[in-house]
C-alpha cells in the first residue's frame, strides 16, 4: 500500500470535514449574514492546507505507485532473460502487456544500472544474457565482425546492427 496516497486521501478528507464542520457552526451561531461569511470564510482557510497538502501527497504518490510499477516489470524482464538466457523480445513484449519499443527502453535503462549484460540483435528479436567477463569484446558474438565502441556501456557491430550490454564500470 503506498502511503503517501493513503495520508493524502485522509488529509482530504480532515480538510473537507474541517471546512463542513466550520461553515455548519459559523451559520448556526452566527448572528448576522457578515458574520455567517466570516465563518465561512476563515473555516475554508483553516481547511485549505489540509487538502493542498492532501492533493500533493496523493499525486506524488500515484506518480510513485507508477514508477513502481515499471520497476516490477523491469524486474520480470530481467528475471526472464536470466532464467532463460535467451528472450524473443517480441515474446516478452506479449507476456509483459508492453510494446517492442518499452522493452528496449527497459533494456537501456536496466544496462545503464549495471544490471544487465548481454547482447541483442534487435532484427532478429532475441535478448541473449552473457556474462561480461565470458565475452570476447572484440568480436560480434552474432556474425564475428569487428566491433565499435557506440556508448556508454554499449559497443555496436557496425555489420548486423548487433548491440552488445556491457555493465559500466565503477
């Protein structure tokens, strides 16, 4: 459960029963019409940061249970590949619910956190988990070209398109 939604929600809910509570005994007490506003008005203010604070914590933690949810998928990806060491993306693509494009992202984004490495010709579609160290680096484990260096933590064969994860170093 996440609990910045929860406190939010409750907070919501103290700031409308505070502004309700206020504005019921400013009209019942209150003799005159300035007087019921003046209520009105000062129970809404004492309310207002209950619900902007409530509003917050409910939005930051939507945002939260968002990202956590990419997470938990990022992590089945990756539980896949090493359970498997070889994943059709299209395959993994279909078990996650999640288009070929996300899953490269994840894939991107799972070797810029060192947590994968491996290689992957993205025509071909198959997602292979290799040990860094098991790796000859200097030929294209899919055709045997020579291999580019293309960015951090990836080096491209400039022959097949084959994209080789590496784990960045320290």
């Amino acid at each position: 459960m996440n609990v910045g939604r929860v406190l939010g929600i409750i907070l919501i809910g103290v700031g409308l029963f505070v502004c309700v509570l206020g504005m019921v005994a400013s009209v019942v007490s209150a003799q005159t019409t300035g007087g019921r506003v003046m209520g009105a008005v000062l129970s809404g203010l004492i309310a207002t940061p209950f619900v902007g604070v409530g509003v917050f914590l409910l939005i930051r933690g939507q945002r939260e249970a968002a990202a956590m949810a990419v997470v938990q998928q990022q992590k089945k990806l990756l539980g896949m590949i090493r359970a498997q060491g070889r994943v059709n993306i299209a395959d993994a693509a279909l078990e996650l619910g999640v288009s070929r494009d996300q899953i490269k992202e994840w894939v991107y984004d799972l070797v810029n956190k060192g947590l994968f490495t491996g290689y992957i010709n993205w025509d071909d579609g198959d997602l292979i988990s290799v040990d860094a160290a098991k790796m000859d680096l200097t030929k294209c484990p899919h055709c045997g070209g020579q291999l580019e260096l293309a960015g951090k933590g990836v080096v491209e064969c400039p022959y097949c398109g084959t994209e080789i994860f590496l784990r960045p170093g320290p």
